[in-house]
C-alpha cells in the first residue's frame, strides 16, 4: 500500500482485492476504508470484483446465516485461538534453519 502527497493510504488493485472481505465487513480503520472506498470510485474493475464478493458474503448469510456451529466444534476452535504457533526458515547456502514459536493467551 502506497502514502499519496497527504500520507494517507492510498490503495492499488491489489491490496483492494486483498483486503476486500474486510472492507465489506466494515472491519478496517476509517482511514484505510475511506482509501478502498476512493479506489473502488475510480476503479470500475475492482468495483465488479467487490460487488460479486458483496453479492456472494449477502448470498452466504442468507443461506447460513442462522446455523450454529455444534458445541464440541466451538469448543475446539476456542482452544485453539488460545495459541499461536509460527513457523519461520531461513535459508543460508546448502542449510534451512526452521524456528518454531508458540504464543498461549495469558489465562484470567
């Protein structure tokens, strides 16, 4: 993503495409969502991919909207936001060194 003359965000096709589930999900900061917003205005190619994303995210609520995972499934996905694991290589010459690092959410 790109600063424009004013150091505002200013958005290419890409990071739209990218990052358009959270724009319809109303889930950016104000200044990067009034960026996509400007690009989608001047954009006509992004505009058509966000408005079939737009369609299919309001065709999938509709049809799914309702439906609670089962308990035992939530239970599960709980547990393991609770971690992270990163897995990271770096690679020197003919050796690969992975590093392996895990976050638990503090408990309280």
């Amino acid at each position: 993503m790109a600063m424009n003359e004013l150091n505002e965000p200013e958005y290419e096709c890409s990071d739209v495409l990218r990052d358009v589930w959270l724009f319809l999900d109303d889930e950016m900061n104000p200044a990067n969502r009034a960026a996509v917003e400007a690009h989608l205005e001047r954009c006509s190619p992004c505009l058509e991919e966000a408005g079939v994303e737009q369609k299919l995210k309001a065709l999938l609520h509709r049809s799914c909207g309702g439906d609670r995972a089962p308990e035992h499934l939530r239970s599960l996905l709980a547990a393991r936001l609770q971690s992270v694991q990163i897995t990271t290589g770096n690679e020197q010459g003919d050796q690969l060194t992975v590093t392996t690092t895990t976050w638990h959410a503090p408990q309280g």
